[in-house]
C-alpha cells in the first residue's frame, strides 16, 4: 500500500499536470474523471465506479465500450490499492489519448480539499476542480427551475460546468376522476414542495463547500417562468446559501448546459466583472469591428506579434491549444496587454480556431 505523501502534489506539480492534461483528447467520452472528497469510503466510490462498469455493457460501438471500461477497469485497480481517502480527498484520471495513443491513469491527492464528489466520462479531462487550487477565482452558482426540470451548476474562471440535472413529476392540469379541486391543488403543492426539496439539498451539497471555502460569489436563479420565484421561498435552502441568491431573477428558456450557458449571458450586467463575461464581450467586440471592417483588427500570428510590435494592441484572443500559445502569452506579458484565453466550453471557440487558427487582435488604432 502506499502511503497518502506518495500520492500529494504540491500547487507547481498541479500547474502542470493540469497543462498536461488539457491536451488529451477523445473522439467519444471515454476519458474518465473522478474526484472523491476527503471522507467519502473508498470501498463506496469502488461500488459506484462497479455499476458504472456494468452500465457500460449497453454502450454498442465495440472500441467506445472497450475504452470506457479499460478506463473504469483501471480506476478501480488503482483505488483498491489504497485502504482510506487521503486528508485532501483524491483525484483520478484514466483513459487514452485518442490523438497519440498514450494510456493514462493518473491518481493524485491535491494541494487543497476536493470540495465535491464528481464522476464523468467524456471527450476531455474535467481539470477545472483544480483549476481553483492553483488561482484565484469567483465562483457562482447557476440553478434553472422550471415546473418538473432543474439544473444546478456553476461559474468558475471561464468555465461552466454543469453539476447535476432534476426532473421531477408535477401535473398540470386538474386531473379527470372526481377529485376536488381543493384536494388536487393540495397534492400539486406536496409535489412542488418535493421537488424544491431536492433541488434544495443538491444546490446545499455542491455549493457549501465553496461558501465555506470563502470562493462562492454569488447564486443565479433562473427559469421560464413562475416557478423560479417560488423556489426561493423554499425553506430546504440553506440559509447561507439564500444570503448570496442574486435579487434579480433571470428568464432562461431551457435546461441543461445550453441553459447555464444562456443563463450567465443574461446575466451578464451582474457579472461585469466575472472573467467569463469578460472574454464573452471582447469576442463581440471583435465581432463588430469585423463586420465593420474599421481595420481595428487584425489576425495571423506574423500580423499579430507585429501589431504587439508596435504597441497596437488593445488585446488579443487565443484558443487555449493555440501551438504557440506559451509565446503569445509572454510577448503580451512583456508588452502589458490583456490576453483572453477561450477555451472548448465558450460558443466561439471551434469559430476562432477554424477561422482565425486561434489567434486574434482588436488594435488600439489602425495600423494604415
């Protein structure tokens, strides 16, 4: 067995595991990432990662199901190797590098406490739970209710992460079969009253931990309708919680990560400041001097260092797997210009890397 030391990264080993990870890629989801909290039982997490494995039976592209499995297969492995979750929790990553073919199973306890217990399978590492340990960051949470959906998430750095999704059963209309109206509307409450329960106790179980850790900023609560006001009376959220609920209530016509994502644009008057919001109005500002084409702009890596050459640069935006990326930055660190980093999750990023190849200007003044 190994001792917990053995398995601890210090913050700089973290900065670049974290580098490393973010350029493993996968055609299907099949890179797995796994983040235990401190205390959670092993032998717990074990059983989980065990039906998962049987779920995976149903997966029909024969290479999809055989790379999940090795994936889960060796995170079990690693896990039954260790008799208790370290101090700090543990973070588990598996998989292959559909690019290069390089096999992974990572297992590392990090810097500061895992705050949530998080499970995925997808196309890429979800690293932004570390991401925190490393800088500095407001997080805000995002929960969407509507009559029978919901959707709990949050805002860290320029990342939305989509943390859970509720479905609950409400009727809509009075039901046929000689029940009161009285009595109808009495279960309609008991419904609703559930409902908001759940959705209560999952928003207290992932976002105390970052209240406690002094990061959460801030609660959006958002929907299609009425029902948004309504949970906010509920008496199941934490009193902490309902302290940092953001007063103005946002319409969001749906659920899921196209809802989070709709839901933090709308509410981009009250996130002026959030980095996300930020690299959201400097893509369309970009955008507008494109269309107007008032040489305010420019793009092309040879076009771009000269600009920052020459002291024209208002700022520049980059993919986060620019080739060069590593370069542009430290050319605008030397020259104090802003740099906003787009990552896979911003709705512009397969624009700007097709388009552009991940690199672009907005000039200061034009250069003739």
């Amino acid at each position: 067995m190994r001792g917990f030391s053995e398995y601890r990264v210090s913050r700089e080993e973290l900065k670049r595991i974290i580098k490393k990870l973010k350029t493993w890629n996968a055609h299907a989801t099949t890179l797995l990432s796994l983040y235990i909290p401190p205390g959670r039982p092993i032998s717990e997490v074990v059983n989980t990662l065990r039906q998962e494995l049987s779920i995976t039976e149903n997966i029909k592209l024969k290479a999809t199901k055989t790379k999940v499995q090795t994936a889960l297969e060796s995170a079990i492995d690693r896990l039954l190797r260790i008799p208790k979750t370290p101090p700090n929790g543990l973070v588990i990553f598996s998989g292959v590098n559909d690019e290069t073919g390089e096999t992974l199973t990572l297992v590392i306890e990090p810097p500061e406490e895992v705050a949530v217990f998080f499970y995925r399978t997808d196309k890429y590492f979800h690293t932004e739970f570390l991401e925190d340990m490393v800088e500095e960051s407001d997080v805000y949470g995002l929960v969407i209710v509507e009559r029978d959906e919901a959707t709990i998430g949050l805002l860290k750095n320029d990342r939305i992460i989509l943390l859970d999704e509720l479905e609950g059963y409400i009727p809509g209309k009075h039901s046929k079969g000689g029940w009161s109206q009285r009595r109808f509307d009495r279960v309609i409450e008991e419904l609703t009253e559930e409902f908001f329960k759940k959705i209560a106790e999952k928003m207290n179980n992932y976002f105390l931990p970052y209240l406690e850790q002094g990061k959460l900023k801030g609660i959006i609560i958002g929907g299609p309708g009425y029902m948004k006001h309504n949970f906010i009376k509920s008496d199941s959220i934490d009193y902490r919680l309902k302290q940092l609920i953001v007063p103005e209530l946002i319409d969001v016509s749906t659920q899921s990560i196209p809802g989070l994502k709709e839901l933090v644009i709308r509410a981009k008057d009250l996130l002026k400041q959030h980095s996300y919001v930020k690299i959201f109005d400097a893509i369309e500002e970009f955008k507008t001097h494109l269309a107007k084409d008032d040489g305010l702009i420019t793009y092309g890596e040879k076009e771009v260092l000269t600009a920052l050459s020459m002291g024209a640069v208002k700022y520049l935006i980059v993919t986060e797997d620019y080739e060069k990326i590593d370069n542009v930055l430290k050319e605008a660190e030397e020259r104090n210009v802003t740099v906003y980093v787009v990552n896979n999750e911003i709705p512009e990023y397969e624009w700007l890397k097709k388009t552009f190849n991940g690199l672009v200007a907005v000039l200061r003044y034009q250069l003739g």
